[in-house]
C-alpha cells in the first residue's frame, strides 16, 4: 500500500488529537514493503506527553479502525523532545529511524 492509502488511518488520528501532533509515521516491515499481512505499525510524533483525554481519544479511534479492518493497526504515541533525545537508546525508536516513512506532517 503507498503513502495514499493511509489517508483515512492518518485523519483519525489527527482528529482524534485534535491536530496535536508533529509526524505521523509508518515504520517496520509494512515500511519497508516487505509484508502486506499482517499488523501495521504507526508511530505519531506529539509536540508534548499528550493527556489521558487524548490518549484515550487515540485508542477509541484505533480500536474503531481495527474493527473496521480486523485489527491491522499498531499506534503508539511519542513525544518529540523524548523521541529525540532517547533514539539512540531504545530499539524502537532506532527501528522507526531506520524503517520510518511520513505520512503526514505539520
């Protein structure tokens, strides 16, 4: 699937953070083209530690979009200055790096 075919994922995440965030990112094995099964990893960038309202808001649009398409998505939220600073330190991060590709940014 190319970078258009997120369009909708991409939306209801934005919406669900009422626009607060920096990067939408897709990254791992769908990033990478390698795989067009299985679970799709998304990473959002957040200019701040984004609040329980909204991390809540998140995982209700996730779990509405998994429903919808029998649980293919994997969103984790980030925030910047953290993402920055510990990138290094963490596999994840270092794997959203090396395989990460935007989808939408501010």
């Amino acid at each position: 699937m190319d970078k258009n075919g997120y369009d909708d994922l991409v939306q209801c995440i934005l919406n669900a953070l009422q626009y607060k965030a920096c990067k939408v990112l897709l990254y791992g094995l769908a990033a990478e083209n390698t795989s067009n099964e299985g679970e799709i990893d998304i990473a959002v960038l957040t200019p701040y530690k984004i609040s329980e309202d909204q991390e809540e808001r998140l995982s209700d649009a996730v779990s509405d979009l998994n429903k919808k398409h029998c649980g293919r998505y994997s969103v984790i939220d980030i925030d910047i200055t953290s993402f920055t600073n510990k990138r290094s330190d963490f596999p994840l991060y270092q794997e959203i790096v090396q395989t990460g590709m935007v989808l939408w940014t501010k």
